[in-house]
C-alpha cells in the first residue's frame, strides 16, 4: 500500500468516525484550503496531491523513508487487508481487486438471499416496476462469483446468465444507477450476447442493492426490447422501488445477525 493510499485510508477512518474534514485536513497536509469536492474526490481515489502536499502524516512531518519495495509495514500480508477491510464497501479503492470481491461476495452470503424460494415483496416490487414503466421484463438480480441470479424475474429472462455478459455486473461495479437508453448505440454493449441474441436488451435501467457493510450485491433493474428514455422523474421512481428492496434486505439481515 502506498503512502497516499495510506493517508486517504486514515482520513476515511477519521471521517467516517465523525471527526470534522476541517480539523482533519489540516493535520495532514499542512494547512491547506480544501472543498467538499476535493475531500470527496481523495477519499474515493480520484485525486491526488501534489509530491510537496504528501510527505506529511499526522504532524510528524516528512514521512519517513521506507526501504526499497516497501509500504507501509503495519499494511502488509493479511493482518493489514483485514483491517482496510474493516471500513466496508467505503475502502474498496484501498483493496485489491480480489480482495474486495473476496468481502463483496462474503457479504452477498450473508443475506441469504441465493438460497430459499421466492419473497412475496421483492416479487410485487419487480411487478410493479414492469408495470409502471411498461417496459419487457423486470427484475431483482444477484451477483454471485461467476453467475447472476434473478431473485425475482417479471418477463423473458434467464433466471442464470454468466456474470461476464450480465448488464447489471456493470451496475454493481459502478456503484450507481446505470440507464442505457439504446444498448445498439453504446460500445460497452453493442456486441453484447444479451443485446444481439435473446432476450435482445435494448434499454436498461438498474440500481444497486447492498448486502452488509455496504458491498453492491445486485440490482433492482428493468429491460426493454426497444430503446426508450428515462426521465429525472422515471429515475425517481426506480431509486423509491430499489430502496423498498434495499430496506427488506437490511431488515433480513439485521433479523439473522
């Protein structure tokens, strides 16, 4: 783990902990002035510092040199992932890419979700959403190490579909809604298997859903076979059906732990 990559861990800690960015900033880079953007920025790794910005930690100073090679000790093998792990889905970008799948899978086993039948609300909350925006099918799919799962499924889609082509792995990774007005239009999935064979997915509109400690787990979603738009007010509505899932789920969760 890098310098930086060790600071911005601290400061996620400290924020996340409810210490005030105003008094935490200034402790590790010197006085500077800083927006809500840039905290927000640095903390999720997309931006950086300059070199003369970074050789400071918690009023010590420079930072000391490190041997060749070398992060931060307290950071290496296991011991020191657990604890990055520790902050959840909010320290994704300190792990490494396998590791984070490592917790986002632990967590998606944690609800329980792939395993039983079928649940009466998360079933109502797919057909209203097929209803009301009219579109093919709808659906309330869970991302699992190779494969999606529909949980519930309204309309001609594969209840298994290999994780690689599912639309909704997209939308879990992002980490936010994902609306693809017309799928044909779209390099990221104009050769998709899903968009130029069955079920021929046009438009695509999906929120995540997250199990424990905030790992995206899937997605409450809705397809179409003709591209279409989706309104600020559309988005709205999607968002409200997704945090009705969203509120069963952690309720679930709550009850088994």
């Amino acid at each position: 783990m890098s310098d930086d990559s060790e600071r911005r861990l601290k400061l996620a800690a400290m924020v996340v902990a409810g210490l005030d960015p105003a008094h935490v900033w200034p402790t590790y880079f010197g006085g500077r002035p800083f927006s809500d953007f840039e905290l927000h920025a640095y903390l999720h790794g997309a931006l950086s510092l300059p070199e003369f910005e970074r050789g400071y930690s918690a009023g010590s100073g420079p930072a000391a040199a490190q041997p060749p090679g070398e992060g931060p000790r307290h950071g290496r093998g296991r011991a020191g992932e657990d604890a990055l792990a520790g902050l959840g889905a909010a320290g994704r970008f300190l792990l490494t890419p396998e590791r984070a799948e490592e917790e986002r899978l632990q967590s998606l086993r944690e609800t329980d979700l792939l395993h039983g039948g079928t649940v009466e609300i998360f079933d109502q909350v797919v057909e209203t959403a097929k209803d009301y925006f009219g579109v093919g099918a709808a659906s309330l799919s869970l991302i699992a190490e190779n494969t999606q799962f529909l949980k519930s499924v309204v309309g001609p889609l594969r209840e298994e579909t290999p994780r690689e082509v599912a639309l909704c792995t997209h939308t879990v990774r992002l980490n936010t809604m994902l609306i693809i007005n017309d799928t044909l239009t779209d390099d990221r999935f104009a050769t998709n298997p899903l968009v130029i064979g069955e079920p021929f997915i046009r438009f695509y509109a999906g929120y995540p859903l997250h199990g424990p400690r905030g790992w995206n787990i899937g997605t409450l979603c809705v397809i179409d076979q003709r591209p279409r738009a989706f309104s600020a007010s559309d988005q709205q509505v999607l968002r409200t059906l997704a945090t009705i899932v969203q509120n069963n789920i952690n309720a679930r969760t709550d009850a088994a732990g």
